[in-house]
C-alpha cells in the first residue's frame, strides 16, 4: 500500500471491493480451529509486527485492524507476550492516537526498542495540522506501558511512514523508514532527538532489486523496512513490490550501505496484499513475524499477526520462509502451579479481553462452548486442585478444565456463582484427576445462553 498522502490508488479501491465482496461487511473473529497456533492472536485483528527480546519475554507490537475494516482505519497498537512462543498474553492497547495530540489518524506500524531501561515505540501517524505522515515517539518505563508522547510534536515528518530503529554495537542509534523511498537519521542518545538531517538511502537495482512495469519505482522496495545486525552484517527485510506485496532483503557492510540485494525471504502468499516482517533470537532460535488474513473474515485490512521458526543458512543468508498454520514449537514450558493470566493463551474461541479492574487483562464476552487453550503445561507429578479468578453477574456458568481438545478429557469443573458484578472478583476451585506430565491446557466454558464468566486468572497446586 501506498502513503495517504496521495489518492487511493484505482488498483487498491479495486482490490477492497474485492476485499468486502470475498469477506461480507460484518467481519466477526470466531476461529474454531484446535491444532493451529497461526495467526497468534485469533480475538482481534492485528498486524505490522514488531517483536522485542526482553528479561527472558518476547514483547510484541502490533496495530490492530477493526473488524469489518474496509481501509487502514487503525486508532490504536497493541502490546502481546510471551516466554514459549507459544502461549501469547495480551497485554492491551497501551498507545493510540490520542497520546498523539497533534495525530489525526493512521495509527500505523511502528517499532518498539529498549535503551537504559525505557521503551521508546515509533509509529506513523498523521499529523493533524499538516495532513502529512509523520513519526512519533512514545515513552514508557516498561514494555507493556503505558506510553506516553516522548515530545508533544513529531520527531520527523516528510510525509512517509513505517519506521524501524536499530542501536549499533557503538551505541550510535539509527532510526529507518519510508514509502516511497528509504530514509535513515542518526538518532541521538535521549533516543528522541538526532543529528543531522534525514537521508536518503540509494535505491538501486543492485540494492533492492529490480521492479518491473511501475517505471515510478524502479526497484523491489516498497515499505515496512526492518534494519538489524547479526554477526557484523546490516539486514534490512523489507516489503517488497505492490500489490500484493512480498518480503525481501537487503544487506550491507554498514548501517548507511551499501546495500545489495538478497532475494526473497517470504513470497506472496496469505491472502492480505500488504505484509510487514519483523526477527528476532529467541532461546537459542530465530523467528519470523508477519501478516496475513488468515482469520474468517481476514484480508487485506483485518490482518493477523504470524510467525515462523526459521535457521539461517551458514552464510548468513535467510532461506525462503512460508507461512503455515501450524505456527513455531514450544520454545519453553508453562509452569501451572504460578499464577497465569488468564488472557495468556495459545489458540482461542469466542473470547474477547478488557482492562481488568484487578489490574492487567481479563477474558470476557464468554458463551456457551468458547474455550481457550494453553500450550504445552508443565504438570509434572499431577495437580490436585484449579483455581480461578472469576467474576459474572449470573450464577451457572462452569470452567471446564480439559485435555486432548476442548471436548477432550475432563480434568475438572470449576462452578461460578453470580459474584454481583462484571469485574467484582471472587476466587473459586475444584479438584481435578489426570493432569500428569506436559501437555495441552483447555478451559471450555459451559452454561446457559448468554454471557457467562470473565476469568482474570487461574493457577493449579501440585
Ligand atoms: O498497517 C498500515 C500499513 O500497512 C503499514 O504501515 C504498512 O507497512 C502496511 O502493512
């Protein structure tokens, strides 16, 4: 996709009808699959990831597509966990557009870093008095938030978008971004300031490969760059051509270039005609992140959020990665017999979260039959008792505790009493049989018809 500083191009207004036509007005999240693990996220939309490696957690930064969205409406970004790869918590939306006072709208991808113990997350927006795109910088004291304007005004405007950030080994910080074209400045110290002026990075056809049929665009680069070092060598993976778009990368001896092109590291493939990357090492493995439409009702503006497990060749090339359902294995166990927010999950159905009154998340809106799955549960010896965190304004509603599948073995069942209230807590639980070993967690919600219990936490003694 293109900058909305220009018009919307023909091919992409033709490309979202066919969009709405192909997926019905009303996009609803209900994914029912068991065995997949990709997309991450099956309650909301989410796209443009940015992952950060941080005390033993991955940290991911998305945005989020509404549901039912027809363009890049997007008003907020979100904030998601993990320490398995595996079961991701979500952490909420820690950052929108009204931290941006001067944002109109266009809460688009950005990358989040850590230097000196803040988190600095720069983000395209527009900027209300000019109409153009311009990069922000949030600030926060912890990864999750919550952000707050590092500076009150943009850190850089030239109406182009997408910016990623790298600290060299020297601490020289570089921030990159740009559609239609590549820029870098050298970012000082505070991380929210710079020395000289934005730059222009050369595109060659020997840097980012050679596009055919848009004389415009000569080369393969498109957007979405994402610049890091590994083992000396500078990468920059970017999204490549239009539309639909690819993922390719370029290499270089130098933050600045010079760049030569690599080639293809994701074909087109996912159904969304925009897809962004974002690596990282994690426990001794590197991964991929991208988007797709791959939830009912996906595409190209209700994207979700992906990764693959990927080595890189000995020379450091990145081999050719493909998009799967079945998502990355379990890169850790998760210990049951800690408290585990109850919005840490593998693989969900018919839930949604909110802001929990205790703090952190909750899962909600629950019905008959929703259920949601945690991977890979380290229950060693076995467990005797399930307790939860629940709160409802009905009595009836019953967590089921279930293995093999969410209609698999009963473990236990965990009644909820009516506990005045939405977000007024109690604490229940029921012993349960059968839970040996390591494997896969479901809690499946059974009642009446409407909405049942919202679940904070849970947590199961030995
Ligand atoms: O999500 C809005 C825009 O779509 C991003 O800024 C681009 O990278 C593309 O993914």
């Amino acid at each position: 996709m293109r900058p909305t500083t220009r018009s919307v191009p023909a091919a992409l207004a033709a490309l979202a009808a066919l969009v709405l036509i192909a997926t019905g007005l009303n996009a609803v999240v209900a994914p029912t699959k068991a065995k997949a693990d990709n997309p991450i996220v099956q309650h909301v939309y989410t796209a443009d990831p940015a992952p950060l490696v941080h005390n033993g957690r991955v940290y991911l930064y998305t945005g989020h597509d509404e549901d039912g969205s027809t363009w890049f409406t997007m008003k907020e970004w979100r904030v998601w966990s993990s320490a398995d790869m595996v079961n991701w918590t979500d952490h909420g939306s820690p950052m929108s557009l009204a931290t941006f006072s001067w944002a109109s709208k266009d809460a688009w991808a950005g990358q989040a870093i850590e230097r000196n113990g803040k988190f600095y997350w720069y983000v395209p927006v527009t900027n209300r008095a000019t109409g153009r795109m311009a990069i922000g910088v949030g600030v926060a004291d912890s990864p999750t938030g919550p952000f707050r304007d590092a500076l009150g005004r943009p850190l850089v405007e030239n109406g182009e978008i997408d910016p990623t950030v790298m600290i060299d080994d020297n601490g020289q910080a570089y921030l990159y971004w740009g559609n239609p074209n590549l820029w870098y400045v050298r970012l000082n110290a505070d991380m929210i300031s710079f020395s000289g002026s934005p730059t222009q990075i050369p595109l060659t056809t020997a840097g980012f490969g050679t596009r055919t049929g848009d004389a415009s665009r000569p080369t393969l680069y498109e957007e979405g760059p994402w610049v890091y070092k590994r083992n000396g060598l500078y990468y920059n993976v970017f999204a490549a051509k239009c539309c639909s778009e690819f993922i390719a990368y370029s290499t270089s001896p130098g933050p600045t270039g010079p760049w030569t092109y690599r080639g293809t590291v994701m074909p087109t493939q996912g159904s969304s005609f925009t897809n962004h990357a974002g690596i990282v090492d994690f426990k001794g493995s590197s991964y991929f992140f991208y988007h797709n439409g791959a939830l009912p009702n996906g595409g190209g503006f209700t994207r979700s959020v992906a990764v693959e497990k990927f080595t890189y060749n000995a020379d450091g090339s990145i081999p050719t990665i493909n998009m799967t359902s079945a998502g990355v294995p379990p890169a850790d166990t998760l210990n049951p017999y800690v408290r585990q927010e109850a919005e840490t999950i593998a693989w969900g159905s018919g839930i949604e979260t909110e802001r929990a009154s205790e703090g952190g998340m909750n899962i909600g809106w629950i019905e008959n039959g929703d259920w949601i799955k945690v991977k890979n549960v380290a229950f060693g010896t076995g467990a005797r008792t399930f307790t939860a965190r629940v709160a409802s304004t009905v009595s009836g509603g019953t967590v089921e505790v279930r293995t093999g599948s969410q209609n698999g073995t009963v473990a236990g069942r965990c009644t909820v009493p009516n506990t005045g209230g939405w977000q007024t807590w109690t604490t229940v639980s029921c012993s349960v049989s059968g839970l040996t070993g390591t494997q896969d967690l479901y809690f499946r919600f059974a009642g009446g018809s409407g909405y049942l219990l919202n679940m904070n936490w849970w947590q199961f003694t030995a």
